[in-house]
C-alpha cells in the first residue's frame, strides 16, 4: 500500500503539470477569441 502511494505521488506531479499547462492555453486562447470578437463589433 505505502508503494502504491508513493508511486501516485511520482505520477502526480508531471500530471499536475500537464493540468496547468493545459489550463494556460486555454485560458490564452479564450482571451484571443474574446479579443478577436470585440474587435469585429
């Protein structure tokens, strides 16, 4: 059991890394499609 944990501790962190970096693009890209519609009206 104590292996398994640490085990998920190791894959977390790439994992959670993946998560914000996912996050950030799409948070970049919904700033560039909300700049992109207010441009237009």
């Amino acid at each position: 059991m104590e292996k398994l944990s640490e085990d998920f501790k190791a894959r977390q962190k790439p994992v959670a890394r993946i998560i914000v970096a996912v996050s950030a693009a799409l948070a970049g890209f919904l700033i560039m499609l909300f700049r992109s519609i207010k441009k237009t009206r």
